[in-house]
C-alpha cells in the first residue's frame, strides 16, 4: 500500500519559487491494483510519480509506502557515465538486495539479454545511442521485482522489435504486480488500468473505475 | 523475495557503494591506482629526505625520518578523509534517485575507503623503511590506532558538517578552503609543537588535529616525548560533538540535499 499524505509540491526556477503544482494531495492506493493518472497538461501527473517513486522530494507532506515500489521506468537519472552498463546494473542490483554471486549473475545475463546491448555492456554507458541508454534503463526496471511498478508515458524507444517486446513485458508485469502509469491514449489506460486518479489543480480525485476518471477528466476539459 | 530489514538494505547499499567507488578511484583512468598510491608516497619521501639530510636526526626520542612519516599519515587521514566525505553529496548526487542510498551512506563508505587506500599506502613505507633498518613495529599499537580512529571520526565529522554547509551557501567553501590551507602547518607536521614557545604552543593545542598527529607519535614511540597537554579525549569530544552537529544537519536538509 502506498499512502500519500498533504503532499505539496512546487519547483525552484531561475526566478525565485515555482507556482505550487501539487496543493495537498491526499491517496491511498492499495497493492495490487493498477492505476491509470489521467490530468491535462502540466497538471503535476509526472511530479506526482517522481515523488510515489521517490526520485524527487515533496516540499511539505509524505509518501509512505509499505511494498515495494519501483522508481519511475525508464528514468535514467541514476546511471554513471564513465562505469560501463554492466557495473550500473550490478550497482542497481546491489542496493535492490540482489547481492549473492548466483542472483547478480542472474539478473546481470537478464539485463544484457533484454536491453539487446551485446558486446556494448562492458562500455561506459556515456558512449551509448540515446536508443542503447534507455533499453538499458527499461531492462534494469524489469529486472528488479518490485510489488508496484510506476511508469510514466512508458514508450520505450528503440527499433520495431525491441518495441514490441517491451510491450509484452509490460503486459506481464501488469498481471503480476501492481502498476500506476501516465499515458495519454485512452486505449492504453483502459486496457491495463482498473481504477483511476484525476489531477486537477493541485488536487488528487480517487476513483475505482478507470471510466469514471476519464470522464471526469474529459468533462474538465474547455468545450 | 521478502522485505528486507534496514539494517540489510544499508548493508546491500554500504557494499555496492563501496564497490563502485572504489571502481572509480582505482581504474577510472589509466594507471589511477598507481597515482593514487604514488602521490602520498612521494609527498611522504620528499619531506623526509628533506628533513634527514638538512635537519636533526632525532626530534626529542624519535627516529626523524619516521617522525615525519607518522605525522603525515596521521595528518592525511584527516585531510583526505574529511575532503572525500565533503564531496560526496556532489559526487553521488545521481544515485539519491534511487530511495536506498541516502548521503550519508557514500560519505561512510567514501571515509572507509580512504582510510583503506591509506592503509596500503603506510604498509609501502613502512615496508620501506624496515628494510632501511628502521625500528616500523609500533610500541602502543592500540593508542596508535586510536589515534587514527580519532582522526578519522573528526574527519567524518567535519566531512558531514562542511558538505552541508556547502550545499547551503556554496560560497562558504571557498572560505573554509583558505581557513583549512594553515592545517597543515599548524597541526605540527613538520615543525614539532614542543619547539613552540607558549602562550603560542597553548593556542595550538585548540586545535585538534594537533592532538590526532601528536598522539599517533606517541603510540609509535616509546621514547617520544610528545607535546604536554596532549590530550586523546579532546580530539574525540571535538570529533563527537562534530560528527553529531554533522548529522543533526544531514537530518535537518536531508530533503534539500537530495533535490538538485
């Protein structure tokens, strides 16, 4: 369970402090249920993400979570340019409690199969195509069992069928665990998603079917 | 899997960390490990033969050359420990992203592994200098060590407090850059702090890094007589008193210290 509490949220810019993107927002999302979170533009659904997984702060407010929760799929802030793929992804194994010899290698040959980086995983990761990079970091999210995973606008680039074969593991993890996901196409929500949340000005709208937060995000829209 | 307990994922993340920056330090660019050995070695043989060649063999009961080398161990325990510890925090920045690894984390580890690093460093000279025939087997070895340990722990200590502080108003570091340089010579390195005429040596003495220098010497000699008024117990009330101001700060920014 995920219980997300008077989480506020605005940014630092060169100007001084941010309008607030998040105003109290206040969720309880249980564990094995996926959630789609639907809002229009700049509505705070990534921000709202970022901070349920953890790589960024609320400025008032908390996040507690009693699973485990992936941080956001595909992010790619946490790899080190100048240590090769397969030193990153030992590293991220490492801290997620892969530690012994049997498990690291495991998970190590799983990574390098999935991302398709062949001889390019013993690299520095500074030398990969922005392609190679983010099939390394949708493989490490994958390869790491987390009870919920989180995904924003997960689209993970790369050649047609890298394409497709992220689409399957998608599919399988969202039978496995719980998810909660950004995305824009409606078709997509509906087909993972059984609840829904609604972002509308700073505030969080829980709702048990993932139609109902559609219309009430569509019905917020101008005319 | 199960959930694992805090102490396990400190534990998973104290390893990897260490792995990976170990990693970097020794290999992250052509012959690192050997520069990193070579650097202090030098810097140790240089002042030595400086200092046996122009000046006195024996600094009251002590063999000059190691007087010198015990000194400057000591004194590179604080110094690169300390320097290490205050970079973490902009060094590991992009790893905060994953929830496990928390600053202080890779400040422990990055403490550890200088101490390590140094480790290797003084068992090449001492090494050295046994098959100069020099007398390398220390007399106290529990009151060299804690000499050491209380060096180490000021270092962490003043580590913890200056990466904070340097988060906050980046401009303090170069302040305390041009505090810190004197260290070096005011921590009775080369010049023994029992030659300084009081009130001057008094005034020394607050500082305690002299005292982590002084005591590591005379864990190492029996017949050195270090400076009076040395004293191991300030050096750890100044490094407690640090280590803890350090975290109270960590607790304090822990939000702001892990968002760019």
């Amino acid at each position: 369970m995920i219980v997300v509490t008077d989480v506020h949220k605005r940014y630092q810019t060169d100007h001084g402090l941010g309008l607030w993107v998040l105003k109290g927002v206040n969720l309880t999302i249980p564990r094995n249920v996926n959630v789609g979170l639907v809002g229009c533009n700049g509505a705070g659904k990534s921000t709202l993400l970022r901070i349920i997984g953890g790589v960024d702060q609320p400025n008032k407010g908390i996040v507690q979570r009693t699973c485990r929760v992936s941080w956001p799929m595909g992010y790619g802030g946490g790899l080190q340019g100048s240590l090769s793929g397969r030193q990153n992804a030992k590293f991220v194994c490492r801290i997620h409690g892969y530690t012994s010899h049997a498990d690291l290698q495991d998970r190590l040959q799983y990574i390098k199969d999935f991302a398709q980086l062949g001889e390019s995983f013993d690299e520095p990761v500074k030398t990969y195509s922005s392609g190679m990079k983010s099939r390394l970091q949708f493989a490490l999210s994958l390869a790491i069992e987390f009870d919920v995973y989180i995904s924003d606008e997960v689209t993970a680039a790369g050649d047609a069928s890298f394409t497709n074969k992220a689409a399957a593991a998608f599919k399988g993890l969202a039978d496995k665990a719980g998810l909660i996901m950004v995305s824009h196409g409606e078709a997509t929500l509906k087909q993972f998603c059984q609840s829904g949340i609604w972002l509308n000005q700073g505030q969080a709208h829980w709702f048990e079917k993932i139609d109902d937060a559609l219309v009430a995000y569509k019905e917020s829209l101008p005319q | 899997m199960a959930t694992r307990s805090p102490w396990q994922v400190m534990w998973s993340v104290w390893s990897a960390l260490f792995l990976r920056e170990a990693l970097a330090r020794l290999f992250s660019s052509r012959g690192a490990w050997a520069w990193l050995l070579l650097e202090p070695i030098f810097h140790i043989a240089y002042l030595v033969i400086i200092f046996t060649i122009i000046r006195v063999h024996y600094v009251s009961g002590f063999d000059t050359g190691l007087w010198i080398v015990v000194g400057l161990l000591a004194y590179f325990t604080f110094e690169r420990a300390s320097g290490q510890t205050a970079n973490a925090i902009n060094a590991n920045k992009s790893l905060f992203s994953y929830r496990q690894v928390q600053p202080i984390d890779s400040m422990v580890v990055r403490a550890f592994l200088e101490v390590l690093l140094l480790s290797v460093v003084a068992i090449v000279i001492f090494s050295a200098a046994a098959m100069l025939e020099h007398d390398v087997l220390p007399h106290d070895p529990f009151e060299l060590f804690l000499a050491i340990f209380g060096l180490w722990l000021l270092a962490l200590g003043w580590g913890l407090v200056r990466a904070v502080l340097h988060d906050l108003v980046p401009e303090l570091e170069i302040v305390l850059n041009f505090i810190m340089k004197p260290m070096y010579i005011i921590s009775g390195v080369m010049v023994p702090l029992a030659s300084i005429p009081l009130p001057y040596r008094d005034w020394l003495l607050y500082n305690p890094v002299a005292h982590g220098v002084e005591a590591a010497r005379a864990g190492f000699s029996a017949t050195y007589h270090p400076v009076s008024g040395l004293s191991v117990s300030y050096l750890f009330a100044f490094a407690l008193v640090l280590f803890f101001t350090g975290l109270l700060l960590m607790r304090r920014f822990a939000v702001r210290l892990v968002t760019a």
